[in-house]
C-alpha cells in the first residue's frame, strides 16, 4: 500500500527528517534522492558516537537478519561518509512496507553525522546502480517497494521552516498547483537526472546555453548548486551580491529584495521563488545574507532543496520520470 509521512527541516532547513520504522523502531532520517544507500546509526557504534543520537539496535528486532562478508562504504559530494557492515530488515514508511530491506549498519561514521544528532542516517532514493554494498550490490527501498505500490512514484513536499511529506504509492494533488510538468530522466548516472539548459531572473528574458545543461533533483543536499553562467545571470540583478571567498559562496545584503528565478526542467520554466533563494544570514548581525544558489564548476548541476522549498516533485520509477509543479 501507499505510505506517507511528514517531514522536519532541521535548524535552519539545512536538511529534512522523517520517520522510518525498522524492525519496529523507529528512527528519524535524511531522505536522500542523491544517493542509493539505507545506513543507520546502531549499537555497533561507539557511546561516544551514538551520543545524543537515536540508534537501530538489530539485537532488538526479530526480522533482522545478518548479510553475512556484507559491507558497504559510501562518501558524498560534501566530503562526509560512512562504513560498516549489512543486514536485513522490514522497512515500513507511513504504511509503504519492503520485507528483507538492506540495511546498512554504520560501524565508522564522519564527524559531520556525528554532530548531527537529529539525524540516524539517510535513506537513499536514488537508483540502485549507486549503492556501494559489496559483494552483492542492495536495491533502495523505493525500488524494492515500486511493485507494491498502487504507483510506481514517491513525492516530496519540503517547506522553508515548516513540516513538510514524503509519499510512496501516490500523488496527493492537493499538495501543489496546476498540472505536473513531466520531464524524461536519464537513469545512465544513477541519478534523478534531467535536462536543464535554460534560466530566467524575475521574469526576464530566458538565456538558453546553460553550459553541460544538465541538472540532478537532490532532496539530500541543502542548496541549488547551478552552472557559474545561472549564478553570475541571477545575481547581476541582486544589488550588493558579491562573491565572499571567506564565507565560501555569493552573499547580499539580508535587505535585498531577491527576484525570482525561472530555471529549465525538461523544457518547462520551473520558479523557485527569490524569498527561497535567501538561505541564511552570515552571521549574528543579520546584516549579510548567504545565497541559496550557489555555482558548482562539476557536471551536473545539483538541485537541492532550495529547488524543492519552490517546487513540489513526484519521483515515477515506473516510467523514469520526474513531475513538478509550484507549492
Ligand atoms: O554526494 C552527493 C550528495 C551529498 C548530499 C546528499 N545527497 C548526495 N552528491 C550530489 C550528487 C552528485 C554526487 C555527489
């Protein structure tokens, strides 16, 4: 059957949780549609580790079952990581169930996880060409669920501060505006990714060579990572927008009125809306305000979820394809 929960941003909407149950515990992860590993913190880990963190205790659940000579060691684009062995369990997410589920337990995590002590770990949603379980590679929960469900989709729903859903198995129509506009994905990376040649500010006239053109939909990594030719365009028109080596990104003033930016999905002119793009201030002061699109020099782009704070996105496996519509 279908499933849905609803998801948290942490502080500062710099990631979002949601509840997965795993052998009867439940745990809050990162729903991560970059990548294509479900890993956990569990009591393998050390206390100093595990320290403010929930943790999945495989000891506890009478479905698990060891994988065993299964290890898996996955590093993402932000330098974090994480290792350890494998086994299986029943994964229920919001009523969507999978019955002998990879689960991946930590033994060895970055420090970046360890200090994120809301999160127990990502559940990847990517396709299952990417997981990195050796010797035998595991499928994603989305695609040992695709057919179960009543369709073959997952949703995500993310909001700036605000609860937001996940869903497997449908698409609630009334978490958006207008149709859905369909784009083909190429699946030939592993990733939910999509043509993107195109952009606009606030309206303007679109320019159409965006450099490679090609974009990814990320709900794991925070901000909108797009070509150095959307980001100069975009914030030409943001007085005061420099580019601040020392903080590491473009920052504007925090009283800059952001324009809109239009950007291309699959041949249709997406908005994320220009309040959206304003992700945080540098500092105490609240005088200077660090850009929610940022340049990437590597292909492709990286549409995190400052895209999906605008935009409400249906994930098809069934026919690879991606919908999205305004929220
Ligand atoms: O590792 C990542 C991200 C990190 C944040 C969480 N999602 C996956 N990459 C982005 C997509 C291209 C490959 C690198």
């Amino acid at each position: 059957g279908a499933g849905s929960v609803a998801n948290t941003p942490e502080a500062g909407d710099v990631e979002y949780l949601a509840p997965v149950t795993i052998g009867g515990q439940t745990v809050n992860m990162d729903f991560d549609s970059g990548s294509s590993d479900l890993w956990v913190f569990n009591t393998q880990l050390s206390l100093n580790t595990l320290s403010g963190h929930m943790a999945y205790n495989p000891a506890q659940s009478s479905t698990f079952q060891l994988l065993p000579g299964s290890t898996f060691s996955i590093s993402y684009g932000d330098g974090s990581g994480a290792a350890g062995n494998v086994g299986t369990d029943t994964v229920n997410i919001g009523g969507a169930t999978v019955t002998g589920q990879a689960i991946e337990l930590a033994t060895d995590v970055s420090t970046s996880f360890v200090t994120d002590t809301q999160s127990t770990g990502l559940i990847g949603l990517a396709f299952s060409k990417l997981n990195t379980v050796k010797p035998v590679q595991q499928k994603t929960f989305f695609d040992n669920a695709l057919a179960t469900l009543p369709e073959p989709v997952f949703t995500a729903d993310l909001r700036h501060n605000a609860a937001g859903t996940y869903e497997f198995g449908a698409i609630d129509s009334t978490k958006f505006s207008g149709p859905l506009a369909w784009t083909p994905v190429n699946t030939t990376s592993g990733f939910w990714q999509f043509t993107s040649q195109a952009f606009a500010v606030g309206g303007g006239a679109p320019s159409t060579s965006v450099p490679g053109g090609q974009a990814i939909a990320d709900t794991g990594t925070t901000l909108m990572l797009a070509d150095q030719s959307v980001v100069d365009g975009y914030y030409s028109q943001v007085q005061g927008a420099v580019n601040n080596a020392t903080v590491g990104g473009v920052t504007f003033p925090c009283s800059a009125t952001l324009p809109d930016l239009q950007i291309d999905v699959g041949g249709t002119m997406a908005t994320v809306r220009g309040d959206d793009i304003n992700f945080a201030p540098v500092d105490q002061t609240g005088t200077t305000c660090f850009g929610g699109l940022q340049a990437t020099t590597v292909q492709p782009q990286i549409y995190g979820d400052i895209f999906f704070k605008s935009n409400f996105v249906a994930f098809n496996g069934g026919n690879n394809s991606l919908g999205v519509a305004p929220h």
